[in-house]
C-alpha cells in the first residue's frame, strides 16, 4: 500500500474510541480499579500498517511499523477478548515503477522479485511474532477486482476525468509534485539537478494524458474531518501539519500513467492503455483485506486505524481520505504516525553500508528481547537512534535484572521454599496507611507502591491509546523498580518462616510482589508475548487467567478473596531473560567491525 522508500508501514485500524471513563470507571474491586471488565462491549476493531514496498529486502524500521500495530492489536484482545472483534493486516506493496525497474536491474520478472522479496517480510513477521490476521499482496486477484470496483465508483460519481497532465515526477516516491515543492541540488558531477523539496530524491518533469481525480474539491471536507476530530492524526504534531499543508495548493491529482511507461501494475478498466497509479492501487489494500465490495466490509471500516510513517502522511491523510469521501465512504477512524530510525545518528542508507537487518537482532537479543527494544526506546514524535551498546544496556537492565532478578528472589527456593503463592496478612498490611498496631510492619513507600500498581493497567491503556506505548512501558519499568525497593527495603531473605512474628509479614512481602509481578506479565504480553508467558506460568497464572477483565490487584488488601492465595507456582524454567554479559558485547563489536 505505500510507497516510500525509508519506512513502508502498515497502518493500523481501531475500533471506536471508547472511553477510559466508561472502560475503567464501571467496574471496582474495593478500591482497586480493573482493567478491563468483560462487560464493556467495544464494537470491532480493524488494525492495519502500509503494505511495504517489495524493492529491497525489510529492515528495522519496517519492523517497527508491523510492531506498533501488533502491540495495539494484542492490548485491543486483552480488553476485548472475542477473536472476531479485532483485525489486523498487514502486507507488501508490488506495482509500480520502482519494482519494474529494481527487477530489470536484477534480471528477474517483476513476479519473480515480488514473490522473494515479500517472502522475506512474511519470514521476518513470522520470526517476530507478529500476530496478523491477513498478509495481503496487491498482485492477489482479490485485490484487483477490489480497485477495480472502487475505480468504477469514483468514475460513476464524475470524480475521474481524461485529461493532459504535467508537471514534476519523483520515480521514488512515486508521486507527482508542484512545482513549489521541488528544488535544485548539486549532483555529483557539479551540475544542479531537481529534486524533491520534501525527500531529496530526483525528480524529472513528466507529459503525458492521464486519468485525473479531482482532488481540488476535497479540500474543505478534509479539513472538516481534521477540525472535527483533533484525535484523527496522532501525535498533534502531524495532525497539525497536515492542516498546513491544507492551506497550500491542492491541484487535482494524476491517478493513472501510461501502460507503455508502466506495465506493471492493475489496468484501468476499460482502458488498457493506461495504469493505475500505485498509489491508489496500494491505499486500497485496506478495503481489500476486509472484503470490499462485499457489504461485509462496512462492519469493519469504521473501526480503522492506520499505523504509517510520517514519509507517506501526506499520501494517508489527504489523498486517502478524499478518494474514500469520493467513494461515499467515511475517512480512517485514526491516523497513528510514527517517526524513523536512525543508526548511530545518520539515517539508513545501502550506500553507507548501516542498513540493521531485523533478523539478525532478532537472533542476537532474543525475539522478545528485540522487540522490547524498539517499542521502548521508538517515541512516534521524533526520529530514534539505534546502536548494539543501547539494546544491551536497556535489555539488561530492565528485563534480565530488574523484573527478571524480581521474579528469581520471590520465588527461590530459600526465600519461597513452599513454591506458593504466600497468604497476605492484613494485620500486617492493613489497608488504611499509618495506623499503630503490634503487627503493622506496612510503610508510607508501600502504599505508594500498592496505589501506582494499581492505577498501572488504567495509565497503560491511556498510553496506547494515545499511541505512546513507549511511555505504557515507561510506566511498567518504573513500577517495577519500585517493586524491587519494596523488596529490598523489606529483605525478604532476613525474615524467618519459622518465626510466628516474621512468618505472616514475610508471606506479604512475597504475596504483594507476586501480585506486582502478575499485573506486570498481563500488561507486558502486548510487547513481550513469550517472556510473559513465561513469567505469568511461573506465577501459576491461567491462561484465562491472563485478559484485562481478570486483572484483580491485590483483592486481600481491599477485603476480598485472592484466587491466587495458597496456589503452588508454575515449574521454574530458568532464568526469565538471560543477560547479555560482556562475552556476547564483545562478539557485537566484532560483528561491527
């Protein structure tokens, strides 16, 4: 669907925004508010990233894109568990110049470098636990009859006209651009070539009869749309530039070339001499995924959230939207935007040679470890750097010390040598703070700690929905090396179950820790499906045990049962993240080298 070189993403769609007041504030244990209750109907929600361009092989940034919207997907199914309610595509881009020229180049047919090239994204996607339900690829035959039929309705409402278009083309982003936005630099042999203003990329001036829509008349209903929802385009920033670029000429827009210019790529019906332009090919992949034409996709379009690159904004959130309200059809319920990735401070480049291959991360930081990685340190706001000494430090930090050393002390064996979830000892806890009793060992610090776990599951999912799943997990980590104080401060491995004075406030500790640990692994699944997994099952955790609506924080310390109080813990399976030591540093650098 898109088409822009530097981050082909895939956006992602989401059903109708509900709001936190009516998700959290319906339902209460005690004090203790709920993620989720299963009560709560959402209607459904469709998730999506750009289909990604098949003329080079996926790097991080890609991945990041498919990231995004999986942790938006996974954290939708955790509040909303019924498998029909939520959708999620994703998909590689195959038409176009740029395709039909890369596959001259390395002497295959367009067919040939479209099947290996998007192999290799369903591979990496794959290897990354990326949760899709659809891989779309526009060379499918359900997606041409989709683009034919939305062709056919913009051209029944008098939206497409034949006409002589001119003007300036950029080969690589495949887009025309006016003359405004293109510019002359110095090219390697000294003389000044044209280029786009936007991404640098050469440009050359293009004449030719094309099918033409009228884009001139959307101006105004799609900065309606924009002023009418603030919420549309997210982060602010780029909602705000897209009312800017409103403000500058909107001239109707070539949707056609020519088939003798460009083969490769949908015919216009009724028309063999002229191609479909790309980029209405690939924006229709959305529809294609949910069934369009078919009624069916009308139950799903309105719950769409398109997760993309700020590279191709301008392609989503003006041109997409104009043709969807030509086609009689609303715009994307949300526009989420992310930033790119750079490496070591200078963009990815195949000529600088530090293009990250995703895989190879993959290998080296584990799966989860990886994927950790770029949702933490992603911020959609503004470019992000990536270099190996940055992934080791976060990882070991946050994952093997901080929450897996808290999962080890609670449940060693010399610590826990029942191997159970301990009782909780509301003499020892009680729930109103500062009260003077013989048995109260509880400190202010620990009510701090109990109330910022228990607004956590709320905090997180205000984060997602804001698209900052950097700052969900901001939160998660601090949360947790608040935990690992409590531990500390409370020394668990000093006090003796032997001891009728240390026994009931040594099982609290552990009780409170566990309960801290059981919230972290249900709010990290999202992120880290298989490290949660993992510390939910040593936890004895259900796997029905594990959506939102089941999250009960700490019920003993509001006065109601705990189902996990006395249940034996799930069999330990080694270290929860395993630390990347200075060994595997060094072997890093020397892959650096």
């Amino acid at each position: 669907m898109l088409r822009i070189s530097p981050l082909r993403l895939l956006w992602c769609t989401r059903s109708s925004r509900v709001s936190l007041l009516k998700v959290f504030g319906s339902r209460h244990y005690g004090s203790c508010p709920l993620g989720v209750g299963n009560e709560v109907r959402e209607g459904r929600a469709y998730f999506t990233t750009p289909i990604f361009y098949v003329n080079a092989a996926p790097h991080i940034g890609h991945l990041y894109s498919a990231l995004l919207a999986d942790a938006l997907c996974r954290h939708r199914r955790l509040r909303v568990p019924v498998a029909s309610a939520t959708r999620f595509s994703t998909g590689t881009d195959e038409h176009g110049l740029k395709i039909q020229q890369a596959a001259a180049i390395a002497g295959l047919a367009p067919a040939e470098l479209c099947d290996r090239v998007s192999a290799q994204f369903q591979q990496l996607f794959r290897e990354a636990n990326i949760a899709s339900t659809d891989f779309i690829r526009t060379t499918e035959v359900r997606h041409r009859l989709a683009v034919h039929h939305f062709w056919e309705v913009l051209k029944a409402r008098g939206l497409l006209y034949k006409g002589l278009y001119e003007g300036w083309y950029c080969a690589s982003d495949e887009c025309f651009l006016p003359e405004a936005k293109v510019t002359r630099q110095q090219g390697p042999s000294g003389v000044a070539c044209p280029v786009s203003l936007e991404s640098g990329h050469p440009v050359s001036w293009t004449r030719e009869e094309n099918y033409i829509f009228r884009l001139s008349q959307f101006r105004e209903p799609v900065r309606r749309w924009l002023r009418d929802d603030p919420q549309a385009i997210t982060p602010e920033p780029f909602h705000h530039a897209v009312l800017q670029w409103l403000e500058e000429e909107l001239p109707d827009l070539s949707v056609s070339r020519r088939s003798s210019q460009l083969h490769w790529g949908i015919p216009v019906p009724g028309d063999n001499s002229q191609t479909i332009y790309v980029w209405l090919d690939a924006l229709v992949n959305y529809l294609t995924v949910i069934g369009y034409p078919d009624a069916e996709f009308k139950s799903w379009w309105p719950a769409t959230s398109h997760i993309i690159g700020k590279d191709i904004l301008k392609f989503h959130a003006i041109y997409w939207p104009a043709l969807l309200i030509g086609a009689g059809m609303s715009p994307p319920r949300r526009i989420f935007v992310h930033s790119h990735w750079t490496v070591c401070g200078q963009k990815m480049s195949k000529s600088l040679g530090n293009v990250v291959d995703p895989r190879t991360c993959l290998d080296r930081y584990t799966v989860d470890g990886f994927r950790y990685f770029l949702l933490r340190q992603g911020v959609p706001n503004w470019d992000c750097d990536y270099y190996d000494e940055k992934v080791v430090k976060l990882l070991d930090s946050e994952l093997a010390d901080a929450l897996g050393g808290l999962l080890n002390r609670c449940t060693a064996k010399r610590i826990n040598p029942s191997g159970t979830y301990p009782a909780f000892c509301t003499a020892c806890f009680p729930r109103k703070p500062g009260l003077v009793a013989p048995m109260v060992r509880a400190q202010a610090e620990d009510y701090a700690l109990v109330s910022s776990v228990a607004s956590l599951p709320k905090q997180v999912a205000e984060h997602y929905d804001n698209f900052q799943i950097y700052k969900a997990l901001e939160a998660v980590s601090s949360c947790v090396r608040q935990t690992n104080g409590f531990v500390q401060r409370h020394a668990p491995w000093k006090l003796n179950w032997e001891s009728p004075v240390d026994a009931p406030w040594l099982g609290t500790v552990l009780h409170v820790a566990l309960e801290c640990l059981r919230v972290f692994g249900t709010l990290l699944q999202p992120v880290t499906p298989t490290l949660a997994d993992k510390l939910l099952s040593r936890l004895g955790v259900s796997a029905t045990e594990r959506g939102l609506g089941e999250l009960h924080f700490l019920s003993r310390f509001y006065g109601h049962p705990c189902p996990f109080e006395g249940r034996r813990l799930g069999p330990d399976t080694g270290l929860l993240f395993p630390r990347l030591d200075q060994s595997r540093m060094w072997m890093v650098k020397a892959h650096r080298t």
